[in-house]
C-alpha cells in the first residue's frame, strides 16, 4: 500500500506549473502526441478546454445549472481543431488561464455536492461531483505524458503512481475481454484481472504506461498479453 492517500488538489498546482512549463518550451506544437490522431498542440489545447468544462460540472453541481462538460462531442472535436494551430506560448498561456478559473471554481465543492451526477454530454452520465478533482488531476499529469516532450509517469509521486494503478486496474475489470492477468511491480504490489494466468512485471511506472497509454517500455512478460482497444 502506499503511504499516503494523494491529495488532488495539493498535487494539482504543482503539476500544472510543471504542464505549463513543458508547453511552453516546446519547439514544435505540431509534433504528433502519444494521443493518435493528434499534435502535441490538440492535446494542450484539450487540457484547457477540459478545464472550461470541469467548471461548468462545477455550476452544475452547486448551482443546479444542469450545464454538461461539452454541448456534444462534435462540439468538443471542433474546439480542440481550431486551437491546434497556436504557437507554444499561447496554449502555454491558454492552459494557465483555464486552470486559474478551475482553481476559483473548485473550492465551491462540499460533501453536500458529492453524489451529483456529472454529464459528459447530454445524456452521458460520466462519474460524480467527488471525482473532478482526481479527474482534472489525471487530465492533467497524463496529457503531460502524452506530450512526449521529456515527463514520464515515472517523474510522478509514488502515491500518485499508486492511485492511478487502482485506477486502471480497476477499469480494466470491469471490462468483458480483459485479459487474464498478474500485475506484478518492483516496488512489491500485486494486482489481479480475471483469474490471472499471465504475469505481467515492471516498475509502476512502467506498469501504469502499458495500462493506461499502451507503451511497452519496461515491462515483461510471456507473452504481453492484448489489452481491450478502447480501455
């Protein structure tokens, strides 16, 4: 187990500085991302759309406003596109400015708001109010990530590598063609999917990068197993 619990929003300010930091130096927004299909600019631009929309969740949640993160996904696709074509500094600057209005906004929420429904878009029931600030917190640190402009998930806290090994495993349950499998990291946990016929080792680092982005870079087993399209 880990030491501590994360704290998101403790974390959050921190690796938000580090994002910034990091979009700001790059040379080349249009260099291709981890996320297929999209630069390196499309997926700084998608974390301050994000932001936009988390605090939206957030009148939902207090205001009873009913608002949804994106009026639909064509809408999202759409504002993402057109942000692609910025320099560095302006999705550097984009990024910090949403992230100060979510920083004002995520405060509002109390135990009261806990249980709200969070919609995706109309109709798209996607979690509840308690979860926005571990998801901003992942939006944030994995998009780095995908980035790959120099920060890894093994530049993350261990409680933090941790929590997000949960995560994944437990995503990773709940879905019908999970494959069979033994987790194993260095650092001594171990993590069951199915029946876990296959053991799977490496660092959480490198366990948390084949769970969640598909990279296989410190990891072993005989063979890798497949996991689902879509996780």
């Amino acid at each position: 187990m880990p030491d501590t619990e994360p704290d998101p929003s403790s974390l959050l300010a921190a690796h938000t500085e580090r994002l910034v930091a990091t979009v700001r130096a790059l040379d080349d927004p249009a260099a291709p991302s981890l996320c297929e299909g999209w630069t390196r600019a499309h997926v700084a631009t998608h974390v301050a759309r994000n932001a936009d929309g988390l605090v939206r969740l957030v009148r939902s949640a207090v205001d009873g406003t009913r608002d949804t993160m994106y009026g639909s996904r064509d809408e999202r696709n759409a504002d993402i596109d057109a942000g692609a074509g910025r320099s560095a500094a302006e999705l550097a600057d984009d990024i910090e400015r949403t992230a100060g209005e979510y920083a004002q906004a995520a405060p509002r929420l109390r135990l009261e708001h806990a249980d709200h429904a969070l919609e995706r878009t109309p109709g798209d029931v996607r979690g509840r109010a308690a979860d926005i600030p571990m998801m901003r917190l992942r939006e944030v640190v994995w998009h780095h990530v995908d980035l790959d402009a120099g920060f890894g998930f093994a530049d993350l806290e261990p409680e933090l590598q941790r929590a997000f090994l949960d995560e994944e495993v437990e995503r990773l349950r709940g879905l019908d063609d999970a494959p069979d499998i033994t987790l194993r990291s260095t650092e001594g946990e171990q993590w069951t999917v199915g029946v876990g016929t296959t053991s799977v080792t490496g660092d959480r680092a490198a366990l948390l990068g084949w769970l969640a982005r598909g990279l296989t870079g410190g990891v072993s087993a005989d063979p890798l197993p497949q996991l689902p399209a879509g996780r």
